[in-house]
C-alpha cells in the first residue's frame, strides 16, 4: 500500500520539476526562447538578451502554455 503511495508522490516529484524553471529552479517554466525553443520562466527570461543554455542571441520570447 505504501509502495503504491510512493511512487506517486515520486511521479508527482518528477513531473513538477519536469515544468520547473532551470535558472532559477523556482518558478514554472512559460516562455520558451526563438529561435533555439529553450523554455525558461518569464522573470529569468527577462534578463537575458543571449540564451543561458546555449548561449544563441534571442530574438523573441513567446508565451507557452501547459497542456
């Protein structure tokens, strides 16, 4: 029974952090960078001028949103 429960709080873990933010590690990501498609939240993506991930110049930041 407990094995069950675990395994879904776990799922549960690993989906959230899926959707977390990878410069912050705080909010959920809902921007993704053009023209590289990396997705970051839209207070980090604010301050970058230059992807963080590859470092390719940005020319636009769209809104995403979670299926």
């Amino acid at each position: 029974m407990f094995e069950k429960s675990d395994m879904a709080t776990k799922e549960a873990d690993t989906a959230k952090a899926a959707w977390s933010c990878r410069v912050c590690l705080n909010n959920e990501v809902d921007v993704t960078i053009v023209p590289c498609g990396h997705v970051l939240c839209r207070r980090c993506s604010s301050a970058v001028s230059r992807c963080p991930f590859c470092r390719i110049q940005v020319s636009r930041i769209m809104r995403i949103f979670r299926p």
